[in-house]
C-alpha cells in the first residue's frame, strides 16, 4: 500500500510508526508524509498555486532532507491512500477550511482519481498548556475537542471523503481510559504512547485489519504493557463507525 500525507507535524506523529505496524502484521506499507511545521489548509492551498519544492519529504517515520512540491508528490507513484488535515491551531474553527479544502480536493481528484482520499482529524491541546490559551483564551480541552471533531465530521462530509482518521477521538478515549497524557508538549503527541496509538489507528483504518495481536514494539520512548493494551482495545472500538467508506 502507497499513502501519501500531506499535513504538518500531526501527520509527522501519526505516521511515525505506521510502516513499522504494517511489517509487523505482514503488510508492506510505504507512507510519504509532506512536512512543513503548522501547515494549514490554506497554505497548502498557496503551495499548490505556487507549485514551489516547500515541503520537507518523510518516508516511513524518517526524515530524507528532500524537498518537494505538492504536484510533484502527486504524481511520483500510483497513490493507494492520500490524506489531508488542518493546521490544529485552526482545527475547530469551521470557517478557516474553506474555499481550500474545496480547491485541494479537487486538485488531488484529478491528479490521482484512483487514490482513496482520508480526512485525517487532529487531537485538542492539553487542558493548562500554554498552547491552548494561546491558541483558544477562555476555553477548556473538552470543548476544543467537541469542535475540532465537529468541523472535521463537517468538512468530510461536505467534500464527500471516503473516509475519516479519527485521531482526535482516539486521544479522547486514551485521556478517559486513565492515561495520564498523550502530549509531550501540550499539543504534540507523546514519543511512546501518542505516536504508537495514532499509528494503530491509521493502520486499522486503511487495511480494515484489527490491531489486537500487532506485535510492533520498537519505540522511541518505553509504554506501558497496560496502555498498549489499551491503545489496541480503544482502536478497534474507536473505527467501526469511520470504517464504511474504505469497503
């Protein structure tokens, strides 16, 4: 399988392990993620106007030093998979997707019409961080989630995607099921657990394969046995509902 990410340091953390997790499971799985640091749907949207090598390419969690333009990403190989995702500082604000979103969408439709498009959704800040009130003054994490899982929901729904990531709720779920952070800096995911439990997600989401018996476990920070217990158990009941549009 060949995915394609086009995104900014969230797809950087989900991704990180997404091969690793596939060759555990016995699938060959090749990600390409385009990286600029906040990278919004808007930017996005000037860089493929412009057609300028700006992104920085990742393959398989690494970093090549390679620059690249969006269209020339498009069109490098036969694309199984592509996403796309908001900057998160703009992820609950329903305005800031669109004319881009719209325009992006049907750019990558006609580069790459065989390619399953995914909507990838981003995860709240950590209630107390600096992040979150900078970014959203006078709200909770709570409420930054609820609006960043609706504009997500929306926006998939309106450009018609055939389906959604939803990683914002599977570091709801991990935060309820007792873990005690998945931030590392109170928005990026944690090196252990955020990252692994992301790219479980993506895995599951793509090949439609249940991630109960996945044996990967070489990871850039130790996680607990009883939380990758429960990043596996939350995955598979986190994706039925997201899981139609890849059948």
């Amino acid at each position: 399988m060949q995915v394609l990410t086009i995104g900014n340091s969230f797809s950087q953390d989900a991704t990180r392990y997404l091969s690793q997790i596939a060759r555990s499971a016995g699938e060959s799985l090749t990600v390409i993620n385009l990286y600029i640091g906040g990278c919004s749907l808007e930017r996005h949207y000037r860089n493929m106007l412009s057609g300028e090598a700006v992104y920085s390419l990742e393959c398989n969690g690494q970093q090549t030093g390679f620059p690249v333009s969006l269209d020339a990403a498009l069109l490098n190989r036969a694309w199984d998979v592509i996403t796309i995702q908001q900057a998160s500082h703009k992820s609950f604000e329903k305005e800031s997707y669109q004319p881009y979103l719209h325009a992006l969408v049907a750019h990558i439709r006609k580069y790459c019409p065989k390619a399953k498009l995914y909507m990838h959704e981003t995860w709240a800040y950590a209630e107390g961080s600096a992040t979150l009130k900078n970014y959203y003054p006078g709200c909770s994490a709570e409420k930054m989630h609820r609006d960043v899982v609706r504009c997500y929901h929306e926006a998939a729904e309106e450009e018609g995607f055939d389906g959604l990531i939803p990683s914002g709720e599977l570091m709801h779920a991990l935060l309820a099921g007792g873990v005690e952070s998945i931030h590392r800096d109170g928005y990026h995911l944690t090196l252990g657990l955020g990252r692994y439990a992301a790219g479980l997600l993506f895995f599951r989401m793509l090949t439609g394969k249940t991630v109960t018996e996945n044996t990967f476990s070489d990871f850039d920070e130790p996680i607990a046995e009883a939380h990758i217990a429960l990043a596996k158990k939350l995955v598979d009941e986190t994706t039925p509902l997201h899981e139609g549009a890849k059948q």
